[in-house]
C-alpha cells in the first residue's frame, strides 16, 4: 500500500500506470522546493516528512500558510495549467517522495479520471485551508495557533516528535521569538509538550487539541468533507 493518501485512493491499475512514470525522492530538511511566482516543474507526493507553504509580503519574512504530509501533494496549481507556484515551499522534517514531473502530469490527465478528480478535490480543500490560515492569524492567540500547528506537525510526522527551532517556530507564526518562548513553555508546564534543544515531542494529545484553536479541528473536516473519500473506496492511511 502506498503512503500517500491520494495515491492511495486511485485505482490501482492507474495507480500502476501513474508510479511507472513517476521517481522516488528523498525530502531533505530545510530543503527548498518552490518558490512563490516561479515555475513548479512537478508534483511530489509525500510518503513520510513533511514540507511547510510560506508566503512573503514586502520585507516581511516568510510566514506559514499550509502544511503538505502524506495526506497531500504539492504542486496542485499544475492541474489548472498554471506553473507559477503561489506559495514557497520548504521541507521541515525529512522524508520520502513521489515525483511526477509536469510533462507526465499532463499526459496521465486525459486517460486518469481518479487522478484529475482527487487533484481537483484536493485544490479546493487547499483553498478553504489558506482562508482558515489568514484568519487564523489574525483572530486566534499564539498559544492556541502554536498548539494547532504541533498537532499539523504531528499528524504528518513520524512519532511523537519532531525537529523545529523556536527561531523556526516564530518565523512560521509570523511572530517574535519571545512570544514563541512563553506559549511554549505555558504548553508545556500543562504537560501537553516536551520541548528540548530543537526537539518538540507531544505527551498528550488529547489536551493539547484541546489548547489548539478552533481551526485545527475545521480543517480536518474540511478535508475529509472535500476529498470524499468514502465515495471513492476505504482509505489506506489517514492524516489523524
């Protein structure tokens, strides 16, 4: 069984014909994998890690919009016939990818239905995150977007923790690191976290969803809501 949610819902002899043009990558952390307005020249479809999609405005540095893991692809905006990426893209903990390159994109698109139906489902899922993500930034408080985005980092991770710096952290959270500081150390006085030279582990997940705003939540249903993948057949993997 593939490890990807979307490969894992194609059927399987388009599933077959697909992979036969397709390479497997490594993700590196700290990686750069697109840059916002330049040409993607592919998808890649995480099997393990995870890649964060920054956004830049003027001199201010990169702030956090989304998040792609195993539940996703990066480079839908290809489907649409656009090559510019609207995001920058960095991997932020190491993995494992399919790589399928825009010119097999565009010859599997007329013979693939399930491939053109779970990208464009897909799209709009990724749409209705990066409206949550801008009101998120603007309504919620730090404690309460810094617990979301460990549980985010968490369902795509590999264990129970992964590598982030607060420097990284506050620089995703579009804040200072000081504010980063506190929240998480309050995080982890509850003793919803672990946190140690640049190692973030949760110890209990049930409260820290609790600690997390409300779009953590939202944007699950929005994604099994938009992929509908019970229409489809029984998933192999799931995000949560």
């Amino acid at each position: 069984m593939i490890a990807n949610q979307l490969l894992d819902h194609l059927p399987a002899a388009e599933l077959r014909r697909l992979l036969a043009s397709c390479a497997q990558v490594p993700l590196l952390e700290g990686q750069p994998l697109a840059s916002q307005d330049r040409p993607s020249h592919g998808l890649l479809f995480p099997l393990q890690g995870f890649i964060c999609l920054v956004t830049s405005l003027d001199a201010h540095l990169p702030v956090q919009v989304g998040m792609v893991g195993r539940e996703g692809v990066l480079g839908v905006q290809l489907q649409l016939g656009v090559a510019a990426s609207p995001v920058s893209a960095l991997v932020q903990e190491s993995g494992q990818a399919w790589s399928m390159t825009a010119t097999t994109l565009r010859r599997a698109l007329p013979v693939s239905p399930g491939l053109r139906r779970l990208l464009m489902r897909y799209l709009g899922v990724q749409l209705r995150h990066s409206v949550t993500a801008a009101s998120c930034l603007h309504f919620h408080a730090l404690q309460a977007r810094l617990a979301r985005w460990l549980l985010m980092g968490q369902d795509r991770a590999q264990g129970d923790g992964f590598a982030v710096t607060q420097e990284e952290l506050a620089h995703l959270l579009g804040v200072r690191r000081v504010g980063v500081t506190v929240a998480a150390s309050g995080l982890q006085e509850a003793g919803l976290i672990r946190y140690h030279r640049g190692w973030m582990e949760v110890c209990d997940r049930a409260g820290l969803e609790r600690a997390a705003c409300s779009c953590y939540a939202q944007d699950l249903t929005s994604y099994r809501l938009g992929m509908k993948f019970a229409e489809d057949r029984p998933p192999g993997s799931a995000m949560h």
